[in-house]
C-alpha cells in the first residue's frame, strides 16, 4: 500500500517563499508521475505541477517562473518550491501519484498555504 505524507503548508505574506515536501513509501515501480494540486475554497481542484519518473515537468500556467517541483534522488519524496507566492495562490495543497503498473492514483493528507499580509 502506497503511502504519501505532506509537509510544509503555512501562513506566508505576499512575495515570500515555501516549500512543500510530500514522501511516498511503499511499492511504486518505477513509472509513475507525481504531482501537486491544489484546491481554493469553492472551487474544484486545480492541476499545478506534475514531474514523470524520467523527470519531465508540467505546469499550469498560472505558477509558470514561480513555482519548481523536484524529486529527491531516490525518487521517492517529491517538492514543491513556491517563490513569489501571492494571495490567489492560497489553498490547500495536495499530493499526488500515479503508478502506472497498477495504474491507481494516491493522495497525500493535504497541507494549508496561506498567503495574506
């Protein structure tokens, strides 16, 4: 069983940084596609950055230049650099991954940002 546990969630003012950690533990193979996203109050969860075992990235376009998502050498943590943080970017955080040996989707707990003076 795949397990995922968040980090780093908090209250930051505008133009400030954070960095979000999410480690996996458990079976994963070794294709997969981890990911953040994120959710707004009333609104639907939102797409922000995905990187591929091989390493490859995506971004939404609204943290393009802002945010950078990486992995750790063993492949198992992933994180979520976020630079220039603004107002619209606060919502709870969420990680993901996908394995494509059994094809399932896992999900971390969720963490908090804040973004607010």
């Amino acid at each position: 069983q795949v397990q995922l546990v968040e980090s780093g969630g908090a209250l930051v003012q505008p133009g400030g940084s954070l960095r979000l950690s999410c480690a996996a533990s458990g079976s994963i193979g070794s294709m997969y596609r981890m990911g953040w996203y994120r959710q707004a109050p009333g609104k639907q969860r939102e797409l922000v950055a995905t990187i591929t075992s091989s390493g490859s990235t995506n971004y939404a376009d609204s943290v393009k230049g802002r945010f950078t998502i990486s992995r750790d050498n063993a492949k198992t943590t992933q994180y979520l650099q976020m630079n220039s943080l603004k107002p619209e970017d606060t919502a709870v955080y969420y990680c993901n991954l996908f394995t494509f040996y059994n094809r399932r989707d896992y999900w971390g707990q969720g963490t908090q940002v804040t973004v607010s003076s």
